[in-house]
C-alpha cells in the first residue's frame, strides 16, 4: 500500500479544529498548549505565518493524531 503523504504545513481551519477538540477556546489557550505566544498563533490563524517543517509542526500533527483516535473511540 502506498505510503500518504503528509502536507508540509497545516491549514488555520486544520488548526482550528484542532484547538476545538483539545477544548481551547481562546487563542491563548491554544499558545499555551502548544508553547507559543498567542501573537504567533494568530499569524499562524490568519495565514501570514504558515507553519513550517519542524518541532511545531511535528506537535500538531501528534496531537492530531491523538485527538483523531479520541474522537474514533468516542462513537
């Protein structure tokens, strides 16, 4: 089976999505999660800052994955 390939960034719906489900109702909460500033968060939101390769994007992913295998077990 082929392998998928995983986009080199994240969309601001993608995170957004992302900050629902671990329950972050705030832009500084979603910072605080992911050990940013909540300026950085909204450059990241509002696509002047996409995320890049690296650490913090390697962070959303695994707590996508996480989420995602939450919301599987929860049905």
């Amino acid at each position: 089976m082929p392998k998928r390939k995983v986009a080199e960034t994240i969309s601001p719906d993608e995170l957004l999505t992302l900050a629902d489900a671990m329950g972050c109702r705030t832009q500084q909460d979603l910072a605080a999660r992911l050990g940013v500033t909540q300026p950085r968060v909204s450059q990241i939101l509002s696509g002047s800052y996409p995320l890049k390769p690296g650490p913090l994007l390697n962070l959303v992913r695994e707590l996508q994955a996480r989420y995602a295998a939450g919301r599987r077990g929860e049905s």
